[in-house]
C-alpha cells in the first residue's frame, strides 16, 4: 500500500479521447503501462497511478511512496487533463481517498450528492486492487 494516496474525479465531456490522450502522453514516463479500454494503470518506480472513465466523467488515484514521487505522477496527469481538456485549473481538486469532494468541482447543475455517489461506486469497484499492489523498482531509503 502507499504512503501518499489521493483522488480526484474531472467532470468532462468526451472522456474517452481524453483518457487516450492522456495515455499517450504520461506513458512515456512510465516504468510500465496497462490499458483495460476505459481504464489506464500507469507504473512508476515509486509509485502509480490509476485513470478511468465513470459515469459523470474521468476518476483519477495517484499512489507513490514519497511525496515528491507523489506530486511528480500529480502532477503528470494534471497537466496532460489540463492540456487536452481545456480545463481551469480549478476543476481539478484532489483528496485524500475516502473523503467527500468539494461541490464545488462540479461544473453542472445537476446534484453533487448524485455525481458524488456515482463517482464513488465505480471508485470502490476500482480500490481493493490498487491498494494491494506494491511499489515497482528498489524500495529507495
């Protein structure tokens, strides 16, 4: 399990093409990729991350064993999101795993507690798996 773990959940239209752009584009920094169609793995030395499509959007994990391997996979995902959705910076809003959203991420009107319900499921369906995996490479000291 890791150290650092959050989530955040991109309220987009055309998820899809965003999920493949954003493939292409952070694979090239990863120790080792799987693609599942709508869900991304992507492996790095001391972490991973974690990008699929859900019902109202795009569900992002990032996982690493510090916090500088943690905010370097963020980071990495926010800016290829940023790029290829059009997005404010302010649609992006990560939180610690398990914790309730802000409403204020979700651009619609439609209500938060809906969104935030079906975000969730198909998150929980995606958590046992990613928590039980270990870090690839050398553990660093």
């Amino acid at each position: 399990m890791y150290e650092h773990l959050a989530e955040c959940c991109v309220f987009v239209a055309g998820k899809r093409n965003i999920i493949e752009s954003v493939f292409l584009r952070v694979a090239e920094f990863c120790v080792s990729t799987v693609d599942n169609g709508t869900e991304k793995i992507f492996r790095f030395i001391d972490g991973e991350a974690v990008v699929r499509a859900v019902d109202v959007g795009i569900l992002m994990r990032v996982g690493a064993t510090d916090v500088i391997s943690y905010y370097g996979i963020r980071t990495a995902l926010e800016g290829s999101i940023l790029e290829v959705a059009a997005l404010p910076p302010e649609g992006l809003a990560w939180h610690p795993v398990g914790q309730r959203q802000s409403t204020a991420t979700d651009p619609t009107n439609s209500p938060p507690e809906q969104r935030l319900k079906l975000a969730v499921s198909g998150l929980r369906r995606a958590e046992a798996p990613f928590q039980a995996r270990t870090p690839v490479g050398p553990k660093s000291t």
